[in-house]
C-alpha cells in the first residue's frame, strides 16, 4: 500500500516560529551576565600614606593607567601584610615584575592622539604618565621594584596617590 505524503496548507508567507530563537538568545544574556566580572580599577583594598603637602589631582587628569601596589591576599585582614602584589586594569590577580616589564613597556610606548598619549619622545623616554597607588604598610622596597622597573622603560612621569594630612 503506498503512503501519502501529508501536505499541509499554508497561507503561502513562509512563516517561521522565532519563540525557539528568542529562548537561546535570553539564556545565553543570562549566561553572560552571571560569568562576567565587572571590576574596576579602584577596587583594590589599600590604605593610602599621608602626606602634608598634596596637591589636588583633577579629575579629568591625563593618566594612561594605574598600578596598585596592595596586599597580595586582598581579603586579609592582616595588620602588616607579609606578601605584596602589583594590581592594574582591574584583575584581581597582582602581577610579577617579570608580568609588568613587558605592559609597562607597552604603555611607555602607547600613542593615543585622542586620549593625548603622545608616546616615546626621540630620545625614546615616555611622555605618557603612569599613576601609582601604594598601600601606606608597603615596604619601601616594593615601591622601589616598581620605579626601577619604570626607568628600565624609559617612563619618567609618574604621580603618586597620597592622602592629604587632616591638619592641613
């Protein structure tokens, strides 16, 4: 016996049911939204030194990035910290110095006419400007890894993130 093939009338538009597509598209903004990290570069947990002469920094002041020199451990509560790290662009993970000499290196060279990164100038030095903020219990020698490496780059304009003293 042969068998007919079901035909079945349309309305001759050629409709397609998007209720499947509009599903996977929702689950997959859901998906994005509970594994993305949304971090900033200020959320690292340090507590800045005093100072008793400050100057205010604008806000709209040209930087081209941050490094936060924190406890390694960002949730501990020590007093004095024994482990420090490097922190910059917002990850959570602090840099070595054998990590940061190639980004510094990279951002010592960064040219941004719309940013007013001007670059390396002839003689190869920087002109760009680097911001550090440095936890007030870190060693000096922390903070002293981080400048030779800043000289090693050729990157010579950098400002440093202190507290202004309250009696001031």
């Amino acid at each position: 016996m042969a068998r007919r093939k079901k035909t079945t009338e349309g309305d001759g538009t050629g409709a397609i049911d998007l209720t499947p597509m509009i599903d996977c598209v929702f689950q997959l903004i859901i998906f994005f939204m509970v594994v993305t990290q949304i971090t900033t570069q200020e959320n690292v947990n340090l507590r800045l030194p005093d100072a008793i002469s400050a100057n205010k920094e604008a806000h709209n002041a040209k930087k081209i990035f941050t490094v936060h020199i924190a406890s390694a451990n960002q949730s501990s509560q020590e007093a004095i910290p024994k482990d420090w790290g490097w922190f910059c662009f917002g990850e959570p993970r602090p840099k070595s110095p054998d990590e940061m000499r190639p980004i510094l290196d990279k951002m010592a060279s960064l040219v941004d006419q719309g940013k007013d990164y001007a670059g390396r100038n002839a003689q190869g030095i920087s002109e760009n400007m680097i911001y550090v903020r440095c936890d007030a219990r870190c060693p000096a020698g922390e903070f002293a890894k981080l400048i030779e490496l800043l000289v090693e780059v050729k990157m010579y304009k950098i400002k440093v993130a202190v507290m202004k003293d309250a009696a001031q």
